[in-house]
C-alpha cells in the first residue's frame, strides 16, 4: 500500500471514530435516561499533550441498571479548586442508553460538542475515501482540429 493510501486510510478512521463520538454524545442528550452513579475513584489525569499546570481529572463512576452494574467516567477539566469535585462515594448525574447501558456519559455533556464531532468526523472520512488522480494523468487536450477547419 502505498503512503498515501495509507494516510487516506487513517484519515477514514479516525473520521468513522469522530462520527461515532459525535453520535454517542448525541444520543445520550436526545434518547439517554438520567440516573445517579457512584464515584468510586477520582484521579488526577495528565497525557502528554496536557500541561501541568491544566489541573484535569478523570472521575470513575459504577450505577446499576435492572440489577446489573455499569461504569464510565467523566472528566473535568482545569480544576483550580479540587473541594469542587466529588469524593469517592459521592453520588454524580449521569446519563445512559436504555437499551445499551455501557454507552453512559455526563449529565451535563452538550449536544454541540457531539455535533461538532460528527461533522469533523464526516469531513475526515470523505477526505480519507476521496479518490485522487494520480499525479501523471493530464487534463484532456483541446481539439485543436476543429479551430483549423473554421
């Protein structure tokens, strides 16, 4: 496969992740139950592209849905006051899919953010599947035979 294929081929699937993001955030807003959930670990989270000084924290939570339980996690981001985040045992607001409860999120994650994620998700994947010329094959010439007979 050549270079290029293969940057196409990422491209599609990081745009296929995008659209799946973006219509999980939308589906938890429009068709999600609410519900309350358990924070069972609060943890400081830095990655590579986080500064230190950005304060992020991942909050893990477990609820249970007809006896059986789930878990997920939130984040918070630049937290300058830790005394506003939940302890473990806390109780948070959730929401999650009916019918597929391991799809759950934050109660208080917006539409616009899943919207936005689909349509650059959208973008990536045409951009990844879009067939380019190759780079030897010219326009058409014009037909110079019919300016000759005029």
């Amino acid at each position: 496969m050549s270079k290029s294929g293969k940057n196409r081929l990422i491209l599609a699937g990081v745009g296929v992740l995008l659209v799946l993001l973006g219509v999980r955030g939308v589906a938890l807003q429009a068709a999600g139950k609410s519900a309350q959930a358990a924070v069972t670990e609060v943890k400081r989270s830095t990655s590579q592209q986080d500064d230190a000084m950005d304060h992020n924290y991942r909050i893990a939570y477990r609820f249970a849905v007809n006896g059986k339980n789930y878990s997920g996690s939130l984040t918070r981001k630049k937290v300058y006051n830790t005394a506003t985040l939940p302890s473990v045992g806390a109780m948070v607001p959730i929401r999650y899919i009916p019918s597929v409860p391991t799809i759950n999120g934050g109660a208080n994650d917006g539409v616009v953010g899943g919207l936005v994620f689909g349509a650059l998700g959208i973008a990536l994947l045409l951009a990844g599947i879009r067939r380019r010329k190759p780079a030897h094959q010219e326009a058409p010439q014009a037909d110079t035979h019919a300016d000759a007979q005029s």
